[in-house]
C-alpha cells in the first residue's frame, strides 16, 4: 500500500508473516502507527455483555422445562426441543448475510439491528400465553434466535477493534461471559418461576410473567445500544489492529475470497471441527438436560435447572481463566489440548454418576464438566484469530461457530431419538465418542501462532523506525 501526504510516500505491504515497512520518513511512520486504548472500550463491552445475555437466556427457556411446556401447549418433546435448536438452525442459515453486514455496516448498526430484532421477538412472545398458541411462541422464538448469529461472530472482532492485543483474550472471554451468564440464569430461573402445575391457567400466568420481564429488560438495552453503542474508536487500540486494518484497505475484495483462503487452512478446518464437536456436545446437554435428568430422577425439574446453572457458572469461571492463562504465557496448543481433555474426563464423570443416580456427585462432576466444555468457548476463538490473522474476525468466527450449530443440531436430533426409544446410556454413549474424536483433531492440529509473530514484527517495526527512518528498508 502506497501512502502520500505533504511529507512524501510511505509504502506499507502487508501480508500474512512477515512484515515490511519501506519508510518515507520517521514522522509518517509515528503517524500510522499511533494507538490509544480508550476506558470507554469497557461500555462497549458492557452494551454486548447486556443485550446478548438476554438473547441467550431464550435459548434453553422451554427445553429445560420440556416436561412442563409439551403439558401446557400439547405438542411433543421434539417440538420443544425445536425451540433451541432454532438457535443453531437459524445461525446456519443466516452467517453469511450476518457476516456481510458486519463487515460492510460495523460494530454499531449491526448490534443496534441484532438487539432491535431481539426485541422484537421478545416483546411477540408475550402475546403467546395460550395453550392454542405454541405457533406464536415459535415465531417469537424465531426471531430470537435468528440474532444468534450476531452474538457469536461478534466477540473477537469487539475485542479486536476495542482493546490491546494484551487484553484480546481476557475481553472475548468477558464478551462470552454475558452469554453464559444468560444461559446460567435461565437454567436457574425459569424452572423457580414456571412449576408444574395441575392447572394450565396457573403455568399460563408464569409464562406471562416471565415473557413480560424479558421484553421489558431487553428494550431497555435496546435503547442504551441505540444511544450509547459506537463502532470504531478514534485511534486503533494495537499495532496489531493497525496492520490489519492496512492490509484490509490495500486488498478490496469480495466475501468469497477470504472464504477461499480459509478452506485451504487445514489448521482451521481441524479447528472448525474439532470446537464445533466439542460446543455441539454441550448444545445437545443443555437441550436434553431436563429429559436426561428426569430419566434417573422424578420430579427433578429444579435440580436439572440447578445443575445447568452450575455447568455455565464454573464455564464462566473458566473462560475468563483461560482467557487471562492465554494473555500472559500465549500457549494456545498446550492450553487448548489440556483443556478439551479435561472436558472428555468431565463427560465421562458426569454420564457415570448420573447413570448410577448419584444425585451429589452429578452436581460435583457437571460443574467439572462446565469449567472445562463452556470455558472452551473463549479458547476456540482466540485459536482461530491465531490460525487466521490478519482475516477479519467476524468471517472466520463466523464459519468456524457454523460448524458447533450444524454439529449440535445433529447430535441432539440423534441423541434425542435415542433417549426416547433407548433410554439415556446410548445418549451419553454418543456425547463422549464425540468429545474424544475432537479431542484426537485437538491433538493433530499445528501450532500456529500468526497473530503473536505479526504483533512481534510490528513491535519492531514500532520500536526502530524513526532510528531508522531514511533507511530504504526494514524486515523482520
């Protein structure tokens, strides 16, 4: 890239590893190179955190009171399970528009469309407490869970375009932790609030209520997202993100292409399956926890909710340690296999006790299970931005999380059959051979590190140029 002003060119070539830097005097090199970290970076963050937790608080709001749902509407535990697997239908089906909008409209508009539409479906729900009315329920949900997209693609390239390359690990998994943290409270909340009921009237009034304090809270985000949220900060936060940025503006190119590239990454596609197994695995445990629970314990829909609690609150607890373990010794291979192997044994622990009706140790070994499987969440993107810098993040997380919704779709189709014709055993059968053959792709998969070797060239870049300034030439 060839850049003019009144002091003569500078020309920067970016590409992947290394990085030249052909100066045309010390003062343009400061200039395009100046970053600033701004404390408004922890709004934007705390924005996202807030609307996309109340999105993800709809995902498991019927399923893990599937019992109680299938009594009120009449439909069957399939239907049901259709309202969270929505969530990963509807992010297949719409990544690449979702993925478009954020490249072309920014961090801004796409989070004021993704929060408007989580509104909106919030605020039709309400209108859907009646046993006649799943259909409507449905629609709500729909438009619900069609913002998911949003949410998953969005944290990397927050922490991208917000924070110091010091900080983007411990910020996506802050990003992650409003999502979780909505998940946990559904887990926790819903069945409180909905019981089982005798009268359906009663189980119709709960709903209401709870649908009505939704709809209220997330349009109260909505607004604060409309005044509040801003797309990019004046000065980018890294050198890191300067170069990418430099490299986005010298290559105009269309969606496809960088696509291209990414399917000859056999890093990422290991990646892409291997997180996509491992999240497709605890998608299909939140989705059937009620339904495994109740085949060991009667009447344990609070207990199915507790422990889905504690599943995504040590996840919580072990994203935002992963993220900060990763930020201070940068062992992205050694951390990730450590980490999806803890979640096998976790799987494993959890099948077991639960098979031998165990009801204390099931409590001790899925909250083993969620520090390690939930925590990974955070590991799988910051792998990725690895594996694929300088694209942007919003592509590759993009595809890389269509891989966990596909994968998770079909393991909770599948494992849902077998628990209604087999029982549970063949179910957690089938979860833990899965975590083992991403854990064997874990494995196998290179060490690549190109986002830490371009942060060292441009350091160097950094630290040398004005000595260096009417030098023709700087490699690292």
């Amino acid at each position: 890239m060839r850049m003019t002003d009144e002091n003569g060119p500078t020309e920067v070539l970016c590409v992947n590893s290394p990085v030249k830097v052909i100066n045309g005097s010390g003062k343009d090199n400061e200039n395009l190179w100046k970053t600033k970290v701004y404390k408004r970076r922890w709004l934007m963050l705390g924005l996202f955190t807030l609307y996309t937790g109340m999105s993800s608080f709809q995902w498991v709001q019927y399923s893990i009171i599937t019992n109680i749902i299938t009594r009120y509407y009449g439909v069957s535990s399939l239907a049901v399970d259709w309202t969270s697997m929505a969530f990963m239908v509807y992010y297949v089906i719409f990544i690449i528009p979702a993925t478009y909008m954020l490249d072309r409209w920014g961090l801004r508009w796409t989070n004021i469309v993704g929060c408007g539409i989580n509104c909106l479906g919030s605020w039709i729900k309400v209108l859907s407490v009646s046993p006649d009315r799943f259909y409507v329920t449905f629609i709500g949900q729909s438009l619900v869970a069609s913002t998911q997209t949003i949410v998953l693609i969005m944290p990397g390239r927050l922490a991208a375009q917000w924070f110091d390359v010091t900080e983007i690990s411990t910020a996506t998994s802050l990003s992650i932790f409003g999502n979780q943290l909505g998940i946990a409270l559904s887990f926790l909340l819903t069945p409180i609030l909905i019981k089982n009921h005798e009268n359906l009237d009663d189980i119709g009034s709960a709903l209401s209520h709870l649908f009505w304090a939704i709809a209220i809270i997330i349009s109260v985000a909505f607004l604060l997202v409309i005044t509040l949220f801003e797309n990019d900060p004046k000065l980018p936060p890294s050198k890191t993100r300067v170069l990418q940025k430099l490299n986005q503006m010298e290559v105009e190119e269309s969606f496809i292409e960088p696509v291209k590239r990414l399917f000859k990454n056999k890093c990422y596609l290991l990646l892409c399956n291997s997180y996509g197994l491992g999240i497709g695995v605890f998608n299909a445990v939140g989705t059937l926890l009620n339904q495994i629970y109740l085949e060991h314990f009667e009447h344990g829909e609070e207990d199915a909710g507790r422990i889905g609690l504690a599943m995504i609150v040590a996840g919580m607890i072990g994203s935002i340690c992963f993220g900060v373990i990763l930020d201070k010794t940068q062992k992205f291979k050694e951390t990730t296999v450590i980490v999806y192997f803890l979640a096998l044994c976790g799987q494993i622990f959890f099948s077991t006790f639960a098979c031998l009706e165990m009801k204390w140790m099931v409590y001790l070994s899925a909250t083993f299970l969620g520090y390690f499987m939930v925590g990974y969440f955070a590991l799988g993107y910051e792998i990725c931005a690895e594996y694929t810098y300088p694209e942007s993040e919003g592509i590759t997380a993009g595809i890389l999380n269509v891989g966990n919704n596909v994968y998770g779709i079909v393991l909770v189709l599948i494992m849902g059959r077998l628990l209604e014709v087999y029982g549970d055993i063949p179910v957690h059968v089938g979860l833990c051979t899965a975590l083992l053959v991403g854990f064997i792709m874990t494995v196998f998969t290179e060490d690549v590190q190109r986002r830490q070797d371009a942060k060292k060239g441009v350091q160097y870049v950094g630290v040398n140029q004005s000595a260096k300034s009417n030098n023709g030439l700087e490699k690292n």
